[in-house]
C-alpha cells in the first residue's frame, strides 16, 4: 500500500488539489441554483486582538440567547480564543491560548455541559508536547488541559470537537497518531478520554478499508456507538490529490470494533469528507464531501456532494455542487429542521449559505460579498426557533485586521427570513 503523506491540518482551503475550488477558480458552471434573499446581520466583526481572529468553526447557543465559539487566530498573543457573545452583540474572550506550554489554534466547535463549562480541542500544542490537546474552559474562565497529545500512539492533531456521554466521558479523533503504520505520522484514532483525564484508543485507523485521517468530530447514538468520516483511506484506487484513498464513513461500537459503512469512489458519489456528520432519528447520516459528485466542475475532481446514508449502508447524493450558483467545496457541518430541510454552507467565491429542500432543490440564501459582510463560512450553521441562522467567517468583516494574508478577521453573522 502506497504510504500516505497526510497534511496536520488538512482544511480544504490549503488542499493540494482544492484550492482552487474555495476560491472559485477554474470551475465550470453547469447548472444554477434558485436563490431565495435572506438578509444579513453582521453580529460581531473581529479585531485580531485581544478579540481573536479567523473563527473557523461554529457556534453554540445557550437557553438565554448567549453564543460561544472560539477563533482560530488573534487573542493575546494571537494563538486563538473562546470568546461568548451575547444577545446583544457584546463579545467576551473567555480565554485566551497563549501556545507552549499552553494548547493553540482551536478549530472546532464547542461542546458545553450543564453547568455551563466549555469543551473543546486545539490542533497545535498543549503541555508538554506540540500535537494538539483536548481542553476545557470553566465558567469562571479558568482553562485546564485535559489532555496532550503525543503524537504516539495516543494520537496527533485533533481537528475535531468533542462529544459527550452521561458519565462526562468525552470522544473525538486525531488526524495523526495511532497505531497505523500505513501512514507516515499515524492513521489517526477515535479516542475516549474519561472524567480523570485517562485516554483510551478505541481504534487506530490502518490507511486501509478502515480509511485515514479522521479530520472530523462524532456523532454518537443512545447505545454508545460513534460515527464519523476519514477524509483518506478506503478504496485504494482513488487517488486525486496524491494520497491513498477518497474516505470512508465509519462506525466505533462501545467496545471498539470499527466497521466501515461506505467507502467513496472519488467518483460521482463523492470524495474527502471533511465534515461532522448529522444523525437523524431514523439513525440516517447526513454530511458533506468536499469533491467528487458532478465530475465537470474542476475536472477531474468535483466540486463535493451532500449525502445521505442509511444504516444498511446505502448512500445517495442529495446534491452534486457544480461550482455556478450553488458553490463548491461544501466544508461545514449540516444542520436539519423538524421539516427535514438541511442547510449548510459552500465555497466558492466568497462563499454563500444554501437550503436544501427534502425534495432535493438547492437554494442559495445567502451570497457573501466579502466585505464587511465577510467571507469564507467554514464551520456549521446553528438555527432558532424562528427560521434564523447563525454562522461564522474566517475572513471579511473588518478589511483593517488581516491574519494569513487574509483580509479581514471574521464576523459572526444571523440570517433571516
């Protein structure tokens, strides 16, 4: 088996072989998508310090209106932050991550328990060693490294968020790390960590059928079974971006035994799903593939899928973006309503918010312009009781921050009907 040469932080942006899908380059338009206005309201633009900047993730919501996230960049001294916002508009850095010894650069989503503390992971850092850390934030702003990665066989570069079972145990997965020697720094892992901070590995991914590089976080059922994608691995003879393997979905019983659900072809099925996934009642799962799907748009990789698969395994393509109207490289996490709407955002140009009705119909809500209204939503929506969504960007909002050579820090935005 060809070795894989796996990037620590494999975000679509900076995908060889992608990159000019997000940025809307090179690619065809085959077909348009009917657009519905939803009007914007930048709730908050970042700074760059001591606010944070680039939120590459979503967002969570308490019962009194309160949102809580985290930024990539900026802070004091600019290695990412937990920030609140609250219902008025008024942000507050709940802590700031300061690097080695500390964690950095958080990327995804919170998890937060009942009495209000906040869980989360850091791709770089944390104590000891430099492969990432699993944290938590107490309502009184006092931050605790749960865990540090080795980059052994506990695992390297958590890109995922965590979830949570009734006994505080928490579970998530490393991009790296692991016992897989298929892989140059470790195939990665799906992990348990219990309430004394002990990690167990529940599986280490091989680069084979099992797949490689769970970049996304879990969703996990009533029985104690997760779910979740490798953005590599699986089928051996897709090969797009010089690595072994399109993806795979997966599923971790309680006591380890991994099985894969589906293995994308790279084909009109999809390839590398970079996203959580969303778990219906039904035990159905919904996410994201950031190519394959319709095969003309940036040939011969696709410009990414919106799926469905059953708990028999069957998968069918709900949406082949095409790079026109509709976008590319759909990279956030899905959210669904009572009526069995998905929503969810895609890149391309500046990137835009889209519906997808249970009937299959695309429809583009929002298209940022990439001023103060902001560009690239990378993490996942969140949606209220009246039909507004909330969301982030990496970049846009205020032109006078710039972080990576991007232009402007983030907002956090609402979208309404």
């Amino acid at each position: 088996m060809t070795k894989l040469h796996l990037a620590s932080t494999p975000k679509i942006t900076f995908r060889a072989g992608s990159i000019a899908l997000a940025l809307g380059l090179g690619v065809v338009a085959t077909q348009s998508a009917q657009a519905q206005t939803y009007k914007e309201t930048v709730l908050y633009a970042f700074t760059g310090s001591p606010d944070g900047a680039s939120p590459w993730a979503g967002l969570i919501r308490d019962k009194a209106g309160n949102f809580y996230g985290t930024t990539h960049d900026g802070g004091n001294p600019g290695q990412g932050t937990v920030f609140e916002l609250n219902a008025n508009g008024k942000e507050t850095v709940l802590y700031s991550f300061s690097g080695y010894p500390d964690a950095a650069h958080p990327e995804a989503v919170l998890l937060r328990d009942t009495v209000g503390d906040l869980f989360g992971t850091t791709t770089y850092y944390g104590g000891a060693f430099l492969w990432g850390a699993v944290f938590k934030v107490t309502r009184t702003r006092k931050e605790t490294v749960l865990h540090s990665f080795t980059g052994g066989m506990d695992g390297a570069y958590p890109t995922g968020g965590v979830v949570r079972d009734a006994a505080g145990n928490l579970y998530g997965t490393t991009v790296d790390g692991g016992a897989g020697s298929e892989c140059y720094y470790g195939c990665g892992t799906v992990f348990e960590l219990d309430a004394t901070g002990k990690e167990t590995v529940l599986h280490s991914f091989d680069g084979g059928t099992d797949g490689a590089s769970p970049a996304a976080g879990l969703v996990r059922n009533s029985l104690g079974n997760v779910y979740g994608t490798t953005y590599y691995g699986g089928n051996p003879t897709c090969n797009k971006s010089g690595n072994s393997g399109c993806g795979t979905v997966f599923k971790v019983t309680k006591s380890g035994k991994a099985t894969a659900m589906y293995t994308f072809s790279g084909r009109t099925d999809g390839a590398y799903p970079y996203a959580d996934l969303l778990r219906d009642a039904k035990g159905n799962l919904y996410g994201t593939t950031s190519e394959g799907g319709d095969l003309r748009c940036a040939p011969p990789y696709g410009c990414g899928t919106v799926f469905r698969l059953t708990k028999a395994g069957k998968l069918t393509v709900l949406h082949s973006f095409t790079g026109g109207a509709d976008g590319a490289v759909p990279n956030g996490s899905l959210i669904r309503d009572t009526a069995g709407n998905l929503y969810g955002a895609s890149g391309g140009g500046n990137g835009r918010v889209f519906k997808l009705t249970k009937a299959g119909k695309l429809i583009v809500l929002y298209t940022f312009a990439g001023g103060t209204d902001g560009a690239g939503p990378n993490g996942g929506l969140i949606q209220d009781k009246a039909g507004n969504l909330y969301g982030t960007t990496m970049g846009g909002g205020d032109l006078n921050c710039n972080v990576n050579g991007i232009s402007g820090c983030g907002v956090v935005f609402k979208l309404a009907p």
